[in-house]
C-alpha cells in the first residue's frame, strides 16, 4: 500500500481523566482510500474524528505523522490539507450556503468551482440562498457534504454523514465518496452497515475504544461487521 499519508501510533483521548473515550489506537490512513469506522455507540468514532480535526484536546499520542513529517493536528499545514463534515453542526447559522461556500474557499486559498452539479445531486437548489439556521438538519448537512466534495481536499473526514438525509441525497452522498478517491482519501464514521460495505476499501471495527478487527477488500460484508460487534440483531 505504500507509505501512510497519516499515521497515528497508541493515541489515547478522554474526557476527564476518568473517563477514557480511546486507548492505544494506532492508525494508519493511505492514499485514494475510503476507510469506514464503525462500532456501538461509545465506540470511540466522533471523538477519534474531533481529536484529527483538532477539537479534542484531552489526548495523548506517542506518535503521529502527516506524510512522514512530524503532525500537529491544530497545525496550519494540517488544516489546509484537510476538511471535515460533523455529524451535528451548528456553525455559521447566519450565512446562506452561497455565504459558506465563498467563505470556505477563501480560507483554503482556493478559486470557487462550478457546484451546480452537486447542488443538484444533493437535491438542494431551492435552499442555497436560505440562512443555515433555518434550514432543516438534513439540508444542513448538505451544505458541509456539497462543500466537502467541491473543495476536494487531501483528507475528508465525515462523521455519520448519511444521518438526516434523504434516500436520494443518500445514494449520490455514496457516489460522491467513491468518486472522491481520485483526490484523496475518505475516513468516515457510521453505524448504518450499507453506507460501510458500498465504499469502503478497509473497514475499522471499534469497541470501546480500541480497533477491535480491520476488515479489508473482500472480507467487507454485513455478517462479518455484525460477527466482529458481536451484534446479533442489526446496527
């Protein structure tokens, strides 16, 4: 597979010295890869997700690299290299999706792109100049997902990125993740087993925690995921 685009060795994370959310998790993430993380609630997923994206800070890590250089996840050169979708997100409440979108590309350095397309496969034309805080959580999200793709950074996390959304937005939110791979690399969190087994390349089970299985190319089905959670009746 190559050298690790990123590279985190024995990271542990809490809230509160008593209450541990991660425990050694070592992690290695690759070039033009979508890589899933799933696991029960508690699991560990959106505070691993927040600790990369630089808004959890009660952690320790032995070791953590961006592309073989020593990484600071609240550096600038991390930031500019990666953007991320949360599962909730009430930011910028006052700005128009049109308003978000230029402010975004600003702060990326980058020109703004022709987003129609996504506009349209996220069933969103009708909302791009309605306020953040007035549109629903479903349409919300949109407006991070279409973001996301259009921005193309090096890294994409997406925390539960199909919660809220319609089924349509659904199937084109998967497309979008495998299509991704061309640019980057896509880890993202789920506890919805089809969102996992369509566009995943490796699959991180957790459990309290730590990475219990990795599942790769070939082992990535529903009764495998269901076997390593020891969950017999569905996630």
């Amino acid at each position: 597979m190559g050298e690790p685009v990123l590279s985190i060795q024995n990271l542990s994370a809490w809230y509160g010295r008593e209450k541990t959310v991660l425990c050694d998790f070592s992690f290695q993430l690759y070039d033009h890869e979508a890589v899933g993380l799933i696991g029960l609630n508690g699991a560990g997923k959106t505070t691993f997700i927040k600790v990369l994206s630089g808004l959890h800070q009660e952690f320790s890590q032995e070791g953590a690299s961006f592309f073989g250089e020593p990484l600071n996840f609240r550096g600038e050169e991390f930031k500019a290299c990666r953007y991320t979708v949360f599962a909730e997100d009430n930011s910028f409440s006052y700005f128009t999706f049109q308003e978000y979108l230029s402010y975004v590309f600003s702060a990326y350095g980058k020109k703004l792109p022709d987003v129609s397309e996504l506009v349209e496969g996220f069933h969103f034309r009708e909302y791009e100049n309605v306020l953040l805080k007035d549109l629903s959580t479903g349409n919300r999200k949109k407006v991070f997902l279409i973001t996301a793709f259009a921005l193309k950074p090096r890294l994409l996390f997406l925390d539960e990125p199909v919660n809220g959304l319609d089924f349509g937005s659904t199937e084109y939110l998967y497309q979008q993740i495998l299509a991704f791979k061309k640019y980057g690399t896509v880890l993202f969190s789920s506890h919805i087993l089809e969102s996992i087994t369509l566009t995943s390349d490796r699959v991180l089970v957790l459990e309290e925690g730590r990475i219990l299985k990795t599942l790769k190319a070939g082992e990535i089905d529903a009764p495998e995921i269901r076997e390593a959670l020891r969950y017999e009746h569905g996630i």
